[in-house]
C-alpha cells in the first residue's frame, strides 16, 4: 500500500507527525491516516526534505482534526 505524504502536524522543518492520502477512483488526494509522532531523527530527516504545499497543492487551506 502506498501513501503520499499530504500534509504534517508542527512545522514542515521539524514534523511531529505525517498525514498520509492516497488517491481516490477519480484523481483526489483523500487522507488515509495519521502517522504514529515521529522520531526527533525521522523529523530532522524529513523536515530537511519536505517543503511547504503551494496553493496548487489538493489540501492547501484545509484543516484536520487531531481527534
């Protein structure tokens, strides 16, 4: 099963932890689940590689509840 990063919780330069989609039947990008919090080393090595969404981005404006 594969998964695309969609979005984090804290900060793109340092992520608690990773919200993770996959594409639906018709192209859009629907949230699967939550990672489980991040290592401080899995959130150093990411947050050197991720970059903010830009507006183009499927979830760009949209909150999620951490419920």
């Amino acid at each position: 099963m594969e998964g695309i990063i969609g979005a984090v919780t804290g900060k793109v330069t340092a992520p608690r932890s990773l919200l993770l989609g996959r594409l639906d039947a018709a192209g859009r990008l629907r949230l699967a689940t939550r990672s489980t919090p991040l290592s401080r080393r899995a959130s150093g090595e990411l947050g050197d590689v991720l970059r903010p969404a830009r507006a183009e981005h499927p979830w760009w404006g949209r909150t999620f509840s951490a419920g």
